[in-house]
C-alpha cells in the first residue's frame, strides 16, 4: 500500500512534469513566433525588395507590352541614349534621347515621358518628361545620383502608335 508522501511525492513529480512539458511548447511557439516576425518585417521593411512598377498590368497585357516596344523597331526609328557623367549637389543628371527616323533625321514633336528607378530600390519610382530640343533631341534632368544600375521606362506619343521603350543604363562612381 502507497503511503501519503508517496502519493504526494508521485503528485508532485506529475505536476513538475506538466508544467515542464507545457513552458517546452509554450517556448517553442514563442521562438517560432518571434522568427516569423522577424522575417515578416525583414521582407516587408526592407526597401530593396520590390516589385517592378506595373509588372502585373504589362503581364496581363503582354501583347499590346510587346507591340509598344517593338513599335519604333516598326516605324523604322532609331533611339539611342546618354545620361550625363556627372549629377549635381543634389543628385539631378542630365539624360538626353536622340530619336531619328530611316533616313536619320531627326523627329520633333513628340511627347516623350516614363518612368525611372534603381534597380536597387525599384518602389521609388520617379517620372521623367523629357522635353525637345530639337533635332530629335529630348533632354531632362532626373534624380539619378546613386551609382548603379537604373532603369528608364519610356512612353512615346505622337507618332502613329504607341511606341514605348525600356532603356537599363549603369551610373558608375
């Protein structure tokens, strides 16, 4: 027959094992929990991590994409670009298009506008509108003083489509 400090000592032992077993899976959840929190806020905190501006709608829609970048290919136009050595205190460098026709000569009048962004921080987007200087030049000045490599998402209007370009230019140190 057990005696009454068996039980108790039994009882006890029970008890301990409880609360052992119960703070380990309480513990666990906590780690576990303080993991996925820090990964969340790492994923979402951290500004170099985004999505291309508009991705999704060009996906979508890649055929009408696909005809707008290929559209100066079409009409026959030759685009080249150049952005400034140097950008200013404040981070402002100049960009300058050149479009010209089959024959080379330049095309005016256009509307020409986009978008520009490192790819480094692909969620700071900032517009450009590109302004003619003639000749089938067009020049702005972008805040493009980080080092690196940026993207220039280009609309162009005024011709008889819609002609889009996508320039990638390196800015080094």
């Amino acid at each position: 027959m057990a005696t009454a400090t068996g039980i108790e000592s039994i009882e006890s032992a029970e008890r301990r094992a409880k609360r052992f077993w119960i703070a380990l899976v309480v513990f666990l959840f906590v780690i576990q929990s303080t993991i996925m929190g820090l990964v969340m806020h790492l994923a979402i905190g951290d500004p170099s991590a985004a999505v291309v501006p508009d991705y999704h709608n060009r996906a979508l829609n890649w055929d009408e994409a696909r005809r707008t970048l290929e559209a100066a290919d079409r009409l026959g136009w030759t685009v080249t670009f150049d952005a400034s050595d140097v950008a200013d205190d404040r981070g402002m460098r100049a960009i300058e298009l050149n479009i010209t026709d089959e024959q080379g000569d330049g095309i005016n009048g256009l509307v020409v506008g986009g978008k520009l962004y490192h790819h480094a921080r692909a969620d700071e987007v900032s517009p450009v509108a590109l302004k003619s200087i003639g000749e089938g030049n067009y020049l702005a000045l972008v805040p493009a003083g980080r080092p690196g490599i940026w993207q220039l998402e280009l609309k162009i209007e005024g011709a008889s489509e819609p002609v889009a370009q996508s320039l990638t230019f390196n800015i080094e140190r």
